[in-house]
C-alpha cells in the first residue's frame, strides 16, 4: 500500500502542476517542484545527520539501562498488558520496555527521546518478525500508537503561542489533550478491530482505565494552573524525570559492577549505523511531499473543500486551520509552518488560529514516523500500519474541530 501512496503523490502533483501551467497560466510551477525536490533531499540528510548524536545518547543510556537490569524489570511489570495486546510478543522481552519507555517520552513530549526509543523498539520487535520485510502486527500496533500517542506536554505549541502574543498560551491545552486522547483511543481501537484484539480483556480495561483516570486528574490538576505556572511545571517535570532516569541507570549498573563507560560507547554505535540506514528512506518520503506541496495540490484541496461547505450552509471558519491538519501527517515543520501562518493570518487567538495550534498538538506525522521506523529495520510492505494511523489521525483532528466550537465559541 505504501508504494501505492508514495507515487499517488507523484501523480497527483503532476496533474495538479499541468492544471496550474495550462489553465491558470503558472509557468514557473514545474521550477518551484524541481526546487521542492531539491529541497527535501537536502533536509533528508540534514534530519538524518542530526538524529546521529540523538540516538547515539539515548541507544547509549538504554544499553546502560539494559545492563543495569532495571529495563528487564519494567518488562516484566508490564507484560501482561503487552501480552494480551500482542500475543506475538513473549512476557518479559526486551521490546516490552523499549516501548514503554518510548511511549513514555511521548506522553511527555520529550521529541528528541522518543525518536531514538521508539527505533530501538521496533528493532526488538524485528527480532520476532518471522518475515523481516513486512510489518508484524505487533509492529504495526506499536507504530499506531506512536503516531497517535497522548502528549500531555504540548510545550512547542505552547511556546508559538506565546512568541506570537497570546496572553494566555496555555489556554489550548485542554482541548489539545482532549482531541490527542481521541486520537490515541481511535488508533488503538481500529487496529485492535483489524487484528482481532479482544480490548474486553480484564487486564486490558483494568490499564485503560487506569490510564484515563491518570489523565483526568492530571487535567484537573493543571486547569487549576496559570499559563506560565503550567509552562514550569512541565518543563520542570519533564526535564526531572530525563536526568532521573540517566542517573538512575547509571547507579545501578555501577552498583552491578558494568563497566558504564564501554556500555554506553557500545549503545552509541548501534545510534550512529541507524541514523545513516534511515536516509533512504526518509528521502522517499519527503520528496514525495515536497513535490505535492510544490506544485499546488494541497491548496487546490483546501479550495473544494471552502466551497463544498460554504454551499452546504456551514460555518467554514474550520476550513483555514486545515492546511495544519493536512500537512500534520506528512511533514512536522510543514504542518508548523501552516500554524504559524494561520495564527499570523488571523490572530494568534482568533478562532482559527486557536484551532490550528488544537490540530497541531492533536496528532503525529504519521508518514514521518512510518518512512523512519520501518526504515530502520527495512520493513518494505506496511500493511495496514498507514491506514490505522490515518484513521487515528482523522479522529485527532475531527476531536480537534468539536472541541475548538466547544472550548472557543
């Protein structure tokens, strides 16, 4: 399915290209798609090579972990929710925690963490794939929920807000967390159903609803917070639990008489060969997007879609945040982009642009995540892994558009 995607955006902008030369006269398109391609080819290997020393850390801290024997220990804390989950994954193995802890850095919205973690995840998981070039279910589960994942922290969004003159930047993070939690629970729900998962498990039901009831109180507790209060705290925490978990590996492997030093370096260079593996592809991909963006299709898109709901009588004021939500899934620092120029457009806390920051935090970019993480261990046929991802997205980002007429009408 994958490939099909890849050259539908090929074709599609090349068909847009000729529309914008023969019938709106735009000569110099076919220049701005060459440029585009350019472009993204460099940017392939600019995020590459800047994953390098990332993923070196944080590949280097896991080995420590791993050593340590504390990673194992969270494995089997959590095996029997993983199991059920994913019966092909045996209780106890090593996958188990490298998930959590990529999961976790998501839900703290530690970027940088989650990337390299969520890599090394998939790698374990590679080690039960019984077919090494197409996506395991438990792969793909795995893949759903890191694009979906609940970011209780969206410091970036907050930040552009704030940078831009909103007087209270926090004021999007409730509807943010709302539509991100639909997100999630979408994902998991639509892939569950595709592989027959039984959710009804009482081991299952017992972690979501433990997990929900985390979430509100923690809504609770930070309602109650002021904007730059709220922007501490979770810098504050966030930071605390990262240099926690250093030095807590740290102490008990040299506690556990590991040589920390060796391990780490041995961790790094794991980092460094996975960074350079995944140009390819993330090459692909992002080609792929900056020719679609380059050659007008996605504000062609956005056209139809203005007039299709201004004729059926609706309030269309959604319809300017939706470049956010188009691009999210394919490009981070393109979907930001189209935030920022929303919130410029309109106002920082105009209605469109509070519900373009809601769009930006709802999701992942789920094509982004696919192109690295099945890069990195050279899965070439997702299955169904893009289709939950973008239903998962669709959820996000339709939460998104209820909350913002909810929260900010």
């Amino acid at each position: 399915m994958l490939h099909r995607i890849w050259l539908g955006f090929f074709l599609v902008a090349f068909a847009s290209a000729l529309f914008q030369w023969l019938v709106a006269g735009d000569a110099e398109v076919f220049q701005r798609m060459v440029a585009g391609l350019f472009e993204m080819a460099a940017l392939a290997v600019q995020l590459a090579i800047g994953l390098i020393g990332l993923m070196a850390l944080w590949l280097g801290v896991v080995a420590i972990g791993e050593a340590s024997g504390l990673v194992d220990k969270l494995a089997r804390l959590l095996s029997p929710v993983f199991v059920r989950l994913m019966p092909d994954v045996p209780r106890g193995h090593p996958a188990i925690s490298s998930m959590t802890l990529n999961l976790s850095a998501n839900v703290l919205g530690l970027d940088n963490a989650a990337t390299p973690l969520g890599i090394k995840a998939m790698k374990d998981l590679q080690q039960l794939n019984p077919n090494p070039t197409v996506a395991s279910n438990a792969q793909i589960l795995f893949l759903v929920l890191n694009t979906s994942s609940v970011t209780l922290f969206p410091v970036t969004v907050l930040l552009y807000r704030a940078q831009m003159g909103a007087p209270d930047p926090a004021a999007v993070f409730i509807p943010i967390l709302i539509a991100t939690s639909c997100s999630t629970l979408a994902g998991l729900l639509v892939t569950a159903w595709v592989q027959r998962i039984n959710l009804r498990d009482t081991v299952v039901l017992g972690c979501l609803g433990g997990a929900f009831a985390v979430l509100l109180a923690l809504v609770g507790w930070f309602s109650t917070l002021t904007a730059t209060e709220l922007q501490r705290q979770s810098s504050l925490l966030s930071n605390l639990l990262i240099i926690s978990l250093i030095m807590l590996f740290l102490v008990v492997a040299h506690r556990r008489a590991v040589n920390v030093y060796e391990t780490f370096i041995e961790g790094a260079k794991q980092g460094f060969e996975t960074a350079i593996g995944i140009i390819p592809y993330l090459l692909a991909m992002l080609v792929a997007i900056g020719v679609f963006r380059a050659s007008g299709a996605l504000e062609l898109v956005l056209e139809l879609l203005r007039t299709g709901v201004g004729a059926l009588g609706f309030d269309a004021r959604w319809v300017e945040a939706m470049p956010t939500a188009l691009m999210k899934p394919l490009s981070g620092s393109g979907a930001r982009a189209m935030m920022i120029d929303t919130m410029n457009t309109y106002g920082v806390d105009s209605f469109q642009g509070r519900l373009a920051a809601t769009m930006q935090g709802s999701t992942e970019t789920t094509f982004y995540t696919l192109a690295v993480y099945f890069g990195a261990v050279g899965i070439r046929h997702a299955r169904h892994a893009l289709g939950c991802g973008l239903v998962a997205d669709a959820a996000g980002i339709s939460a998104a558009i209820v909350v913002a007429y909810w929260f900010y009408t």
